[in-house]
C-alpha cells in the first residue's frame, strides 16, 4: 500500500473522527532548525585548467578534474557512451544529511554532517527496455519502453547494477545528489543554512510538474497520473546535480540495510554505508502512489513496507563505503488474523496489514502526515471469512495495527486499497517479543467517507 495512503483511510473510519473532522492533508515544511556545528568547511578541489579526455567524447574526466561541473564531467572517460547525459558527476565533500522538521521521522534525525568521496549516479531511472535487455528478455511494447521498471525487489535491483558494472547507491549518496552538497548553497566554502534543500529542485513545495506523486484530499488521492510516466519527462524537478525523477515516479532502492538509529548522535561521517549486515533495505525518493511528503530528500523508507512502485537507478563510487557502528535490525514476528466485521468472505485483490509506531501518533491517534509505517504485508485475499498473517516487526516500541482490503472497486467512499473496509486494534500493543492470537476487524467505509455509527 502507498505509504501515507492507509492512514488517510483510517481516517475515515468508523472510530476515527467526527464527521465535521477534515482529513489531514500533509503540513508545508517548517523551517529547518540550524546549529553552528553544522557549519563544515568545503576543502577546495583541484583546478581544472589541463582535464583529459581519452574517449574523445568532448567531456573531461571527472576522477581527473572532480571540481568539473556535472553538467560536462565524464564519469567513464574509457567509454563514449558515458557522457553527463546518462551519469552525473557528484563531486567530493560534505553535506547535510537528515531533518529535524516538522514532517521528519525520527529515522531522519538528527541533521549532521557527511562527507563523501565523488561518486557518479544515473541521470535517470532504470526504465523497462534497459532492463528487459539486462535480463535477456524481449523488449517491452513501445508505449512501455521509456517508462521505469517497476516492482523490483532489492536483490533484483542490486543484480542490475552489478551487471552493468556499477553498484546500488548508498543511502547517504542518494540523499547528496538529491539534496546537494554543501558548496551550493550560500557559502559554498562551507555549510550553511541554505544546504538544507528539503526538495530536489529546492524549497517549493511538490506539484505535478516537478514530482509524479499523488495529493491528499477530503475524499482520497489525487494522483498526477496513477501510475508511473517516462523517464526523465519532468525537467523542472532536476535535483542539484541534473539528475531527473529524484522525487516521485518509483521508490528508488539503495544499498544499505536499513536501520532507523543509524544517524547515531550525530557524531559526522564520512563515506558512511548504514549496517555491516541486514535483511531490511532502504527505498528513497516516493513514488507516484505517495503523497507530498514522501518527496523530502530526507524522507526514510524501507522494504518491510513495500508496494510495487520500486525501481533503480545505479552508481559508480570512487570509494568503498564505510560500515556505520551499528546492529542489525532486530525484527519479532506479530501474528494473528484479519476477518470483516459482517462474516462476509475477504476477496479482492489485496489484503494490507500494517504497523504503526505509537510515537508516530497525532493526540487523537491517527499516523502523522508524511511518518512512515514500521512495517506492512501484502496479502492476496484468500476468499475465507478469516485470513491469518504473519507480520515482521522491528522490536520494541508499542505499536498500532490495522488492515485494509483492496476489493479492487474505489468510490468516494475510500481509495482502492481501503474499498473493501478498513480496521485497526482498538488498543496498542508492544513488540519486544512475538505476539500470537491477534485479531482485526475491517468494516466498509459508509458513502462519502463518513464514520458509521
């Protein structure tokens, strides 16, 4: 399910609001707070007076020359297929990684200081012709050939890049060329308050010609398309370096395990590459089923909360990352089962359950705008009056359940994923160890939207 999209629906439903109660629509960003010790000097780069050019190409090296600007730096100046129109250059030097805003989780904090070697990432996202011939498959139908491939998995997108000879990109390299470093922004000898872009194209808010995303609204989503759209075909959403599609389109993978304290205190890193090991992932950038705030540069996902909208774009480092002092992701399994309140039959085309965090709560109980879920499952309904599900859960903190069946119909009622009812467990409940024997109602969601008796 589109993340945000299930807390939309709850809502509307029938425990939630008052039927007077708008439904929240995703807070403009506040202002990020700004420390001193944030303020990292820019180390000066070498000139660029005498750049090779070996390919040929009329692009100079940019391991060579790294202070060339991205728009003419040759990320492999042994091919001349390479050129800034399908990589671009990201150079040395630090940035700030992270929020600490109003719309931030607390995966996002706190804002601290990373610095990177250069490295180079795809112009765009991998779109379906390039990997269908990664795989030795026929080309897609020309009406799909520019879009992006959609509903990888993490392994599949690792692959991917290992096969063209490049690599995923880490976390904090993704976040870099999306946010940019620290030499643009006021003083580009240093950090400074204007680094802290909250979107790739700077600090206007997200519309549907800069991100492929989906609106909030009274009666549910308002998509730009419903559905991704060619690589590359929002120019005016170009992140820093001139990447495109940074914000939007498809959930882009990275090559950390994911882990929500890996930030720490803190404390600066350089070339920081999250946990040595860990079944969980990160996914960046949201996608066209998720709302405004997912397109944050500083915006956390991970694939224990996955839809189909996950694609790849790759990287080519200079450098080996570096482990973050951290443990994996210690994951308990809560189990139990999903059953509509009317003993009818659960059919559809999908079966959501998902967990919340209680710290992730607004006062009346509902998910705050743009906080990601801890953890969801997509089940394929099984057509019985009761479904069981296995869900994993990061351990520790109390958390709040619910579902949601996609009966493959939409009205003004609820969005499709919520078409066949929506539920949740009327209390919280903690996971520090396995849970058994739970049980979620879902009931339909009354025409209009409006919470039921």
């Amino acid at each position: 399910m589109p993340l945000s999209l299930l807390a939309m629906i709850l809502a509307c439903s029938p425990e939630a609001r008052s039927p007077a109660a708008p439904v929240p629509l995703p807070a403009v960003p506040s202002a990020e707070p700004w420390a001193e010790s944030l303020a990292a000097p820019v180390p000066a780069l070498p000139p660029t007076a005498t750049c090779p050019d070996a390919d040929g190409d009329g692009f100079p090296s940019a391991l060579v020359c790294p202070a060339t600007a991205p728009e003419q730096a040759d990320c492999d100046d042994t091919a001349p297929a390479v050129t800034p129109a399908t990589e671009r250059w990201v150079r040395p030097g630090p940035f700030l990684m992270g929020s600490a805003g109003g719309e931030a989780g607390r995966d996002e904090q706190p804002v601290h200081v990373v610095t990177l070697s250069g490295f180079c990432l795809d112009r765009l996202e991998v779109d379906t012709a390039s990997w269908a011939a990664a795989r030795g498959e026929a080309p897609p139908p020309p009406d799909r050939t520019p879009l992006p491939a959609e509903g990888l998995t993490w392994e599949q997108a690792r692959d991917l890049c290992a096969h063209l000879g490049k690599a995923l990109p880490t976390e904090a390299q993704w976040e870099k060329a999306a946010r940019g470093g620290c030499e643009g922004g006021q003083d580009p000898a240093r950090c400074d308050p204007g680094d802290l872009r909250p979107y790739p194209w700077g600090d206007a808010p997200p519309d549907c010609a800069r991100a492929n995303h989906a609106s909030a609204g009274p009666t549910g989503p308002r998509p730009c398309r419903g559905g991704a759209q060619p690589v590359g075909a929002l120019p005016a959403g170009a992140g820093p370096y001139g990447h495109l599609d940074l914000a939007g389109n498809v959930w882009e993978y990275v090559a950390d395990p994911y882990h929500p304290a890996v930030y720490g205190d803190g404390t600066p890193r350089t070339d920081p590459g999250g946990p040595a090991e860990g079944a969980v992932h990160g996914l960046r950038g949201g996608a066209w089923n998720t709302f405004s705030a997912n397109m944050r540069v500083a915006n956390r996902f991970q694939d224990l909360v996955m839809g189909s909208a996950a694609g790849v774009r790759c990287a080519r480092p200079t450098a080996a990352s570096v482990p973050d002092a951290v443990s994996p992701l210690d994951l308990v399994a809560v189990r139990g089962e999903v059953a509509r309140a009317d003993g009818a039959v659960l059919a559809g085309r999908a079966l959501y359950v998902t967990a919340f965090d209680a710290r992730d709560l607004d006062p009346t109980g509902m998910p705050i705008p743009g906080r990601s879920p801890l953890a969801e499952i997509r089940l394929e309904p099984n057509g019985a009056a009761h479904q069981p599900f296995d869900l994993p859960v990061p351990r520790g903190p109390e958390v709040l359940l619910s579902a949601a069946l996609d009966a493959g119909t939409s009205g003004p009622a609820a969005p499709p994923s919520g078409s066949g009812g929506v539920g949740r467990l009327d209390h919280l409940v903690r996971v520090d160890a396995d849970l058994e024997g739970l049980r979620l109602l879902i009931a339909p969601l009354p025409p209009g939207g409006s919470p039921a008796p």
